[in-house]
C-alpha cells in the first residue's frame, strides 16, 4: 500500500491535483420550469464549504408545497460542476420524473449534495492511473465526508420536505456516495427508530434510500439489518380499525443494487480493503448469530457481493421487441412505463426486457433492507448510473414502493416483526 500511495502522489505531481473548491458559491438553487434543483457541498474534511447553501435548500423545498424531493450523493471520479456527466444526467431524471410523475401534486426537488470525489485534473492516460490509483484517497475522503456535516445537511432537507406531510423524500447515493449516504443516515436513524418506546410504529425521515454499486464495507449493512432484527417490540396500536401501512420485507425502506458487471466493487474493492485491513484486528461472528463468519470477510467485501446479506434477485422474465430511440427520448419512455400501474408491482420493464424482483428464499436477511444484485442489462458496470435504464430502474422502484401513488398513506416501521438475532 505504501509503494501504491508514492506511486499516485508523484502521479498527482505530474498530472496536477484538483483544489478544494465551491462550484456554486453564489446561486446555489436553480429553479427550472419543471423541476428545482440545490447543491449542498463539502470540503475534503467533510465540513460544509458554504453552510448558507443548506438554508437556501431549506428554503426553498418548503416554499415549494409538497415535493419529490430526490437527494442524490455522487460517487468516486465525480464532483459538482455544471458539467459533470453525473449532475447532468441526474436534472435529466429529475425533468423525466416531473414529466410523467403520478402525483401532479407534487413539485420535483432535486438536491445534488458535492464532495471532492475527483481529485485529478485532467483526462490523459497517465491521468486515468492516477484516478485509479486514488481508491484509498477517495475512500478516506468519503468517510470524513459521512459525518457530522453531511447528517446534517441530510437531515436538514428532509425536515424541510417533511414539514409538509403530503411529501416523498427519495435519498440516491452512487459508489463512495453510498457509503457516505449509508453511513451518515444510519446512525441518526438509529435514534428515530428507538425514539419512541411505547408506540408500535415510528416514522423514518425517508421513503426511500437506494444505494447504487456501494462502494461501502458489508459491515455497515450488516450493523443496520442486525438492529432492525433487534427492534424492541412495543405495544400494539389502540386504534385496531387504523389502516395498516408499514413498512416490511415486501416494502423496502433501503434497497441497495449493485450491478454483476460491477468490477470496481467485486474485485478493486476488496483487494483495497485487504490492503487497509492488515493493520486491524477482525473476529469470528458467533455461530447462532444470524449473519456468522468472518468479520475481514464483510470488512472487506460491499453488500451487493456478500452472499449472506442478499435478500432479492431480478429476474428476465421475457423479451420485447421495441423500437430504438434516442437516448433522451428513451428515457422518458422507461420512465414513464414504469410509473404506469401494472398487475404486480414487483414486475418492471426497461428497454427490450422485462423484469421481475423476487425474494431469495430462505435468506438471512428479512428485513426492509433490500440487497440484491441487478442485471448488467440494467447497469452495465460500477459507473453506468443515470443512464435511461438506469433511471427507469428507478421509476420501478419508486413504483414499488408505492412513493409514487397518489393516495398512499404515510408509511412506518412496525417495530419486532423482523427475524432477531438467534
């Protein structure tokens, strides 16, 4: 690791090394006539660069009404500038999803929360190995980033979403984005979930999380999935006449979703992680624990390669023949098949395919914390993300989760109806 690290400082000598920076010191919401948008960003220290950026969020999603807030978290060789690949194919999702969003009701309310995923500055050759090479940087980065600052500038904009309750809040974090959504979400989230003690349901601040290829230690997913299992139980409700909306393990609250094409994180990942590993101390799991092993093995694997975490698989159920479009044009079309209604929520169609998400029989994990692996068809590789099927995918999944019904009651976490610890 330290011949690595020589290797990428005098790489980055040679090929120049980005500087912290703003991209958007002074309008940082842009209001469009179908959808807004905020940047919300971070120094390589994790701390906000421009703290007024939340309270102009803020602001603003409430000014708005009811919204689809969508948060996303970029990943690795990513950043917030008005042209990186990533922030403009996420206003072309968010432009998608106001077009042909169920809920006419609601406003779209994209934020686009920025950290120094890229630290290179140029796109030579010897540029791209240093990129590469940057993993352990990035990585370091991405835990800093998932602390304090970033929970708050999380939780700030749900708040303010939520504060109207006819509001959805979908939280999206790609790669290193994940780790830092993942990480920083969990831990206040744990304070929510254990919140109230003598009621059965509690509100979560989000409707959805998706984690996309996270390029994030199993250790955080399995510390998350482990304390739903440990939920006390409480009283059921008085109200026995109350409709019933939950959320369970037919209606996720955390979907993660990684790509089989996904290299970066089935084989760089772990290879880094071994490295990193070396100098820690790691145990056995206990065998009646109901995810037993190696502790190195999910420290160093992501949940969407480790096995015992798996929950859901999707499945081709059968192939179309579809006329070709351009890419745009294409996008909309997935998206808006799949928010149309059809006979089961859990069956989607992207593209020249039909799909269907099923439950690993017998796995392990039963609880709203979906894990699966999805088809290359769907995301080709650990960077194919915000593409038109990756944005259908989407739909699908807001779909799924009934974010985008128009009627749908606000939903909870029914305490103690997951599988506990043996």
């Amino acid at each position: 690791m330290a011949v690595c690290l020589l290797i990428f400082l005098a790489l980055l000598h040679l090929v120049g090394c980005k500087s912290v920076q703003a991209y958007h010191p002074v309008e940082s919401v842009i209001h469009g006539g179908k959808f807004s948008n905020a940047f919300v960003e971070f120094d390589d220290q994790g701390e906000l660069l421009l703290p007024g950026q939340i309270t102009n969020a803020t602001a603003a999603i409430k000014a708005a009404g009811p919204v689809l807030l969508v948060g996303y978290v970029h990943g690795w060789k990513n950043d917030a500038a008005f042209d990186n690949d990533n922030f403009i194919h996420f206003t072309n999702m968010l432009a998608g999803f106001a077009q042909y969003l169920p809920n006419k009701k609601l406003k779209v309310f994209g934020v686009y929360f920025g950290w120094r995923g890229d630290p290179v500055a140029f796109h030579d050759p010897i540029s791209w190995t240093a990129r590469q090479l940057s993993f352990w940087s990035r990585h370091a980065a991405a835990e800093r980033v998932a602390g304090t600052s970033a929970t708050e500038a999380i939780f700030s904009i749900m708040q303010a979403a939520n504060a109207n309750t006819n509001s959805r809040v979908v939280l999206i974090g790609h790669s290193f984005g994940g780790l830092i959504l993942e990480k920083a979400l969990a831990q206040a989230m744990v304070s929510t979930l254990y919140s109230k003690t003598n009621t059965a349901n509690v509100k979560p601040p989000a409707d959805l999380v998706l984690l996309v290829n996270p390029a994030a230690s199993s250790i955080q997913a399995r510390e998350f999935i482990s304390m739903l299992g440990r939920l006390p139980a409480a009283a059921a409700p008085t109200d026995t006449n109350a409709p019933v909306s939950t959320f369970d393990s037919e209606h996720p609250m955390i979907i993660s979703a990684t790509s089989t094409g996904d290299w970066a994180t089935g084989i760089f990942f772990p290879l880094g992680m071994w490295f990193s590993g070396l100098p820690k101390a790691f145990h056995h799991y206990d065998t009646n624990d109901v995810f037993p092993g190696s502790q190195f093995y999910f420290y160093r694997t992501t949940p969407g390669h480790n096995h015992e975490l798996l929950s859901h698989r999707i499945r081709i159920t059968g192939r179309l023949n579809t006329t070709n479009h351009a890419t745009l044009e294409q996008e909309r079309i997935t998206i808006r098949e799949n928010f149309q209604p059809r006979p089961s929520r859990f069956d989607f169609r992207i593209n020249d395919y039909q799909y269907e998400i099923q439950p690993i029989t017998n796995a392990l994990n039963q609880t709203p914390y979906w894990d699966m692996q999805v088809p290359r068809t769907i995301i080709k590789d650990h960077d194919d993300v915000l593409t038109e099927r990756f944005t259908g995918f989407v739909a699908a999944l807001l779909s799924l989760s009934q974010v985008t019904d128009t009627n749908r009651p606000l939903r909870e976490l029914n305490r103690g109806q997951f599988r506990r610890a043996k």
